[in-house]
C-alpha cells in the first residue's frame, strides 16, 4: 500500500480540478542503476502520484541477463501506484522517451521525467510538484528540472533561476508545452536561417550541432537534442536549482550517452532542504548568460585542427627563417608567461621555450582538486591563478573570445596573446 504524501489541487484553465502529474522512469539493460535510481526515487519526501515504468525491448541477446533483471524488478514496485509499459520492440532512447511522454498526456497534464542512472535528493519530487504547479499558467515557463549543469551561479533571493536550455536530467513539463513535440531535424534547420533565433543558439546551444550531425550518422540516438531546439524556438525559460537535486551513476562506460567521463556536479547535500522559492517570472540573468554560453561554446574539430595547422605552419615558417618562438616573445619584451592548455602542441612550446623564456605554469579553466604538472611545470586552476607575468600565451586560439571572459570574470588583467597574433 503507497501512501502519496501531497495531493496538488490547483487551477487550470478557468476551472478548478487536481492536476495529474505522472512521474516516468526509463529503463533498458541497467539493473543496478535502475535498482538506485528506484530507492532514491522512494526515499523522495513526497512520493510519486503515478509512476510510470518504461522499459526498452531487448536489441541483443547479450542483454537479455540484464533485461530481464530490470524486468523483475519493475514489476515488484509496491510503494506507489505503478503502470509498467515494456517495448516489444528496440526503440532506442530517442523514440523510447517521446513516445512514453506522448503517452503520458494522454492521461496527465503534467509530467517528470528521470532515466534509469539518475539519483534524485529526498526532495526532488517535492520540488518539481511545486514548480510543475506554480507555473503552469505561465507558459513562457517552458520546463522545470531539478538538475542544474555543473557550473557555480551566484545565489539570489531565489532558490532556482531561469536558463534557456533544457535539462534531460531529472525534469518537467506540461502538455500544453509538450503538444507538437516531433524528432524533428528541420528545425536546426530553422534556427539557422532566423538571426534572432541563431543568437539564441550562440547562447544555449552551441554545442547542438554536433549532437543532431551524431544522430544523422547512426553515432548518437538524442531526443533532447529535439527538446533543446524547440525550447530555443519558443524562447521559454527553464527552470534549474542553485545546486542539483539530481546526480548521475551513468558515467561507468555502461550507458549509449553518458560515457564515462562524469562531470564535477554541483550537488544538494542529502540532509539539506531548500525553500521551494521560486522566481515569479522569467528572467535571463545576465551572468547566467555569461557563463552558460562559454558552458556551451563548442568549436568543431575540423575548425581546432585548421587552427592548430595554422599555428604550426607559423611556427616552424619563422624558424627555418632563423626566427625562434623565444625570439619572438622577447622582441615583444616578455621574458615569462603562463600557458593557456596543457595538449600536444603545449608540450613543444615549452620544450622550445626551455631556458629562454620562463614558463612558470599551466593554466586551465576548471577548478583543480589535486596537484597536477607538464614536462615538471605546475598546471593551475583559473580560482587560484595569482602569478605575475608578462604574458599568458593561448594555445587555443579560436577559443580568444571565451578566454577573456572568463579571465575577467577571474579579475586577471594579465595580456593574453596568441600564436598567430605573435606573427601577425
């Protein structure tokens, strides 16, 4: 027997009547994950009303151990109401989601979604019932989520701001916002040709692109990607906490997307609570835009490695003229730097700059929980970058824009320079 700790009795449209809100969890060959993912979603201090199981048909035999497990256990859920809609078929993540969705508004007006490697606080569910019902009237609120990307925004009165990007990570919606919902390739498309929409690409999504050029070429299987666009289509805010009441397990190499990289999250401690204060209206902060459009700035590999060719082509043209990297800095009077990027051409120039021009340490722009070093050199984080050079050489050139934002951001007032401004 469940015991659902909130019922939400709230106004749609001109009359008065409970707002259905269906939670979903997406599964297909993770039973350890989908077991975690499960127990943090029963240790939420309010239970889902409705909770709806989807679970993926088997691609390969080789699964089937696995599948068969997550079988089990979603057909043993006893802590709340349960509808279990398993696949006959292997639809993959994409279709996998937009369906099941689809098929909750044929019975919900709103919904929260979470896949089978999300860890979710005790308040997750609390919090997204709370802000599905305090902006369901206001439809430039496009979605809620309770994850937030790992990036450090300062706190306001509130306990959540607005984005124009969508989370698929522990998120929200309504129908009104969901009708229309199509994996739907022209809409990149779309965006492109309309400047005022491009610039909102710039800002939220320019990392889309190669998520949409993935799924052309059989590489990826993203619906969010679909979600993304059409939520900078409509120009809706997304909601996101100060700090995520979601965490992922799915960076073990075991998940289609995830990889096995996981991110630094920015995480709600378990026993802390927040206020459920929310915005009343959306707003884009300006620091949010800031730091979410370096988050998401994205250079295309061919576009890096045209670059890095270039610099190269500089380099080694200057020195079989007689005129060394080392020459170079010193005409410009710089006798120390900081280098910006710790990769292969990193390397060289700190062994081609080895007793003439003093290299005193790399500088990168995430935070750093241990000491690291190249070629013996200290490498730095931008938090605690307070050394006195000339100059701080960027490798990465194309990135120059994104760079100085971010030093500014930091007050570092040192000169930044790159390879091809040396020999221009």
């Amino acid at each position: 027997m469940f015991v659902c700790k909130q019922l939400i009795d709230i106004y749609v449209g001109n009359g008065t009547k409970r707002m259905r809100i269906g939670t979903a969890l997406f599964s297909y060959n993770r039973s350890w994950c989908t077991k975690q993912s499960l127990e943090a979603l029963h240790r939420c201090r309010v239970l889902p009303e409705r909770l709806f199981l989807f679970h993926d048909g088997i691609k390969d035999e080789k699964d089937k151990n696995e599948w068969e497990k997550i079988e089990e256990i979603i057909h043993t859920i006893d802590w709340c109401k349960t509808e279990v809609i398993t696949s006959k078929e292997n639809k993959g993540l994409a279709r996998s989601i937009s369906e099941g969705v689809s098929y909750m508004f044929e019975s919900c007006d709103a919904v929260i979604v979470v896949e089978d490697d999300c860890i979710v606080h005790p308040q997750f569910m609390e919090y997204m019932i709370n802000a599905l019902e305090f902006y369901v009237n206001k439809e430039n609120v496009f979605s809620v989520s309770g994850y937030c990307e790992p990036i450090r925004i300062e706190k306001d009165e509130y306990d959540s701001y607005f984005t124009g990007r969508i989370s698929s990570l522990g998120w929200g919606t309504w129908k009104n916002r969901w009708d229309g919902f199509e994996l739907d390739y022209k809409l990149f498309s779309r965006i492109k040709k309309d400047k005022e929409l491009s610039e909102r690409l710039s800002i939220w999504g320019q990392d889309l692109e190669t998520t949409v050029i993935a799924n052309l070429s059989g590489n990826a299987d993203s619906w969010a990607v679909f979600w993304a666009l059409k939520s900078i289509i409509t120009g809706g805010g997304n909601l996101a906490p100060f700090k995520s009441l979601v965490d992922n397990i799915g960076f073990d190499g075991s998940g289609i997307h995830s990889g096995d990289k996981k991110p630094e999250y920015i995480l709600q401690e378990r026993d802390e609570y927040i206020d459920l204060n929310f915005p009343p209206d959306v707003m884009f902060r300006e620091d949010v835009i800031n730091k979410m459009k370096d988050y998401y700035s994205f250079t295309p590999a061919v576009e890096k490695e045209r670059y890095y060719r270039h610099i190269l082509f500089l380099m080694y043209s200057a020195l079989r003229n007689g005129l060394s990297l080392s020459d170079v800095l010193r005409n410009r009077g710089i006798s120390s730097i900081s280098l910006w990027g710790k990769g292969q051409i990193s390397t060289s120039v700190i062994d081609e700059l080895k007793g003439s021009i003093e290299v005193r340490n790399i500088l990168v722009s995430k935070q750093l929980n241990h000491y690291e070093e190249v070629m013996g050199i200290p490498v730095i984080g931008l938090d605690s970058y307070s050394v006195n050079v000339d100059a701080i050489l960027v490798i990465p050139g194309y990135d120059i824009d994104r760079i100085k934002r971010k030093c500014i951001c930091h007050n570092i007032s040192v000169n930044l320079i790159t390879i091809d401004d040396l020999y221009s």
